[in-house]
C-alpha cells in the first residue's frame, strides 16, 4: 500500500528534513549541453522538504545548461496529470508515485517511450536493473511494450525492526537468512521472550501491514515471475503457491508464543503502536517487521542507529531466489518531448543528480554510480545498501492490483485470516473478489 506510507514519509520528512536548497559540493561533476533559452516543466506529488531537495537537483542541472526548469507540485498530482494528459496539456515530464498510473497513461498514448538506450543504461547501471526496467515498462495504446518509467527515488519495505541493546543483553545476533530467523524466533520463546509485534490496525486501511508481510514472503518463497503473475491475477489468487505464502505469513502472525498479545491482538492492534513493544522494559518483543517510514512512530526517546536499528529481511538459503526487496518509489515520465526534456533524463543519469538530494535526507536510490557516503545518515546509507545488494526489486503488490482487491479485499480478508480463517478460503474470497470485475 505505497500510497498510503509515501503520504506518512512525505509527512515525516517536512518535520525532519526542511532546509535551504543547496548544491553540495560533490565528486563527478555534470557537464550538460547548453539549453539556453529552453525550458522544461515537471509536476509531481513532492511538496515541503521533498519539494526543496528536488528543487536543488534542478538548480544543478539549470547552473550547468543555462536551462529553466519549472516544477509545480501537487498533493492532487494523480488526478490533475490524467486531465492534462486527456486534454493535450501536460507538462514535460511527470513523477508518478506509483507504475500503476504511468502504464494506464501508456496505454492512451499519454507518455512518450525513452527507448531502448535508456532502458539498456538502466539494466546496466541500476541494481537488480532488469526489475527497474520491467517496472517501467508498459503496453502503448497498440498493445506494444515499450519502456516509459525512469525510477527515480525509491524506498524500501523489506525491513527487521530491533533494539541493539536488547539484542546484546540476550545474546542474540542479526539472523543472515530465513532459516536462521525462525530458528531465532523460537529461541526467543524458549528464553520467555516474544519475538514479533505485529499489528494490521490502520482505521479504514486496517490490514495493510499484513499485505506487505504476504508480498515479502512471495518474493522469498517464489521466483519473480510467479510474483508479477499474482499482481496481474494472471495466476489465480487461490493458486497453491499463494496459499502457501499467506500459510508461511500465519507461521508468524498465528502463533500466539510468537506475537506480542498474542493471535487475538494481531487484527486489532493499530500499526503505529505496535512497534512500541520494542522498547518497554522488559521488551514486549524483540522484532517488528515495517517499511523504513516506521522510526515516525517510535517514542520520542528512540534514537535510530542506537537505540533501534534495522536488517534486511533476510530469503531462504534454500531457495536460490537471491536477494529479493519489496518496495515502492516514484518513476519520471516523459509527457511530452523536447531537446531539453530528453537532456533532463539524461541528467537524471548521472551521479550527481541522486547524490544532491542523497546529501539531504528522504532519498534512496539503486544507482550503481553513486558514492554511498553522501547519503546523509547512516540509516539511509545502510537502506542504500540494501538497494545495492538486492538481485530483484518488485513493486508492492497490493498497488498493482486494482483498487477494489489491492486496497479492498486483501486488505479485509488478511483480517479474516488472522481472526482465525484458512490461508485456503481468503485466497478463495480475494480471487471472488477478482472475478467480479472481469
């Protein structure tokens, strides 16, 4: 459900981030052609902070080329780009917080293709690059695949929550893999401990956390083409292997010796406050498995990279599926072609233009160029990592998915499973749920 989180990040980030535009003095430098006299426009969905950082890599690019780049911002964005896309208005480029949108503006002929140079630079030079590519890649109005979306600026969900020091005063070490995670689990329980908080309460969103649980453990659990098949509902929502990764999501969240409450206080228990439990003396639990935006929600004491840090939430060793991260990110598309607008893109290439907004905060990118000491914190420069060690990135489902199954019946029946249903009848009623709008 990347909305939803990107709104909390964008959130977090005017209270954490705001600063002064600046260009900082890094290594690499741009050299762009001159574009005098030409301009580009851009919308997008980044207000406040994000809006400032943005603003900064379009100061770097305006110094270096002599170009003007207008951006105009938009917490309407979604809405506002389909109107001006259907009326023959758009701006130059536009920033799409999710592929969904992008690939429906494809398909009306809304976006002008970067072509192959652009998406054989990404397969090279992003890491897990042929994801990037596929993500942005989308039919054109005659059915033909074409690559439209350059992602540019990502975030990342495949995350373990942990206090270091509760960690250490028990003895317990960062599990490498899957099976070293659960073996860690039931360590925990055999020392009196609870190893998960987990919590699906979310008002009208209730049970979106569990989405992310169910999308993490397919990537773990299958190979990516089973995963882009599930999103598209090209393999059935009741599949086996389906059944089988919402099955391997209630060996956690259904065994009351392994959560925080207990089974009964999973559905009903609201996302913010259940990462608290980390830190009550004694621990109520000892992980929490959420997205990088979770720290907004921790007391106001905890310190991050001290008093609680994070792992990759590590893949089976046995399975040979490598390094899977879930995520989510915004991609740049272009809207309408110039000479300027295409030497934008090429900018957004370079090094440069990730390391800018790198040095300021709210920025995470797979570029493989990049110097990862100019990310601004620790914290980020380890989530970069984790983008740079990943062999696949996918996407979170549940976006992908048609509002009425990705943002409805998912989210409800994940409730009705962790209230005590098979993995079996809510995949049932979620492919119900698909059947009754083809």
């Amino acid at each position: 459900m990347n909305y939803f989180l990107s709104a909390i990040e964008r959130t977090l980030l005017t209270v954490i981030s705001a600063a002064l535009i600046s260009i900082p003095a890094l290594a690499g430098e741009y050299n762009g052609p001159n574009l005098s006299g030409q301009t580009v426009s851009i919308a997008g969905p980044w207000l406040t902070a994000d809006e400032d950082s943005f603003e900064a890599v379009i100061a770097y690019f305006e110094k270096s080329t002599g170009a003007k780049v207008d951006y105009a911002g938009s917490d309407s964005f979604e809405q506002q780009i389909v109107i001006d896309i259907k009326a023959g208005s758009p701006p130059n480029l536009a920033a799409f917080p999710q592929p969904g949108l992008a690939a429906n503006m494809a398909a009306i002929g809304g976006l002008v293709p970067l072509g192959s140079k652009s998406a054989n630079w990404v397969k090279k030079n992003y890491a897990a690059g042929q994801s990037w590519v596929d993500l942005g890649t989308y039919k054109n109005k005659n059915g033909k695949k074409e690559f439209y979306g350059f992602f540019y600026n990502v975030n990342v969900k495949s995350l373990v929550w942990y206090s270091p020091e509760n960690f250490a005063d028990s003895g317990y070490s960062v599990p490498n893999t899957m099976e070293e995670l659960v073996v860690l689990s039931d360590k925990i329980v055999k020392d009196g401990g609870t190893p998960w908080c987990i919590g699906l309460g979310s008002g009208d969103a209730t049970g979106w956390p569990a989405t992310d649980w169910v999308e993490d453990l397919m990537l773990r659990t299958h190979p990516p083409a089973v995963y882009d098949g599930w999103v598209s509902n090209d393999i059935k929502f009741n599949d086996p292997r389906i059944v089988s990764a919402i099955e391997t999501f209630g060996k956690f969240a259904k065994n009351s010796d392994y959560v925080d409450g207990g089974m009964a206080a999973v559905g009903s228990t609201d996302f913010r406050d259940s990462p608290k439990g980390l830190f009550t003396v004694p621990p109520r639990c000892y992980m929490h498995r959420q997205a990088s935006f979770i720290p907004a929600f921790f007391p106001k004491s905890v310190k991050v990279g001290s008093d609680a840090d994070f792992f990759y939430f590590p893949s089976y060793s046995t399975k040979n599926l490598g390094n899977p991260v879930l995520g989510g990110g915004t991609l740049i598309a272009m809207t309408k072609d110039s000479g300027a607008t295409r030497a934008f893109m090429e900018y957004l290439q370079h090094p440069k233009a990730h390391e800018i907004w790198m040095a300021r905060a709210g920025f995470l990118t797979p570029h493989k160029g990049v110097d990862l000491n100019q990310y601004s914190s620790g914290t980020l420069r380890k989530q970069g990592e984790i983008l740079q060690n990943a062999t696949t990135f996918r996407f979170d489902g549940s976006d992908l998915m048609p509002g009425s199954i990705g943002a409805g019946s998912f989210w409800s029946q994940m409730v009705y499973f962790v209230s005590g249903a098979s993995a079996k009848k809510v995949a049932d009623n979620v492919q119900a749920s698909w059947d009754s709008i083809k």
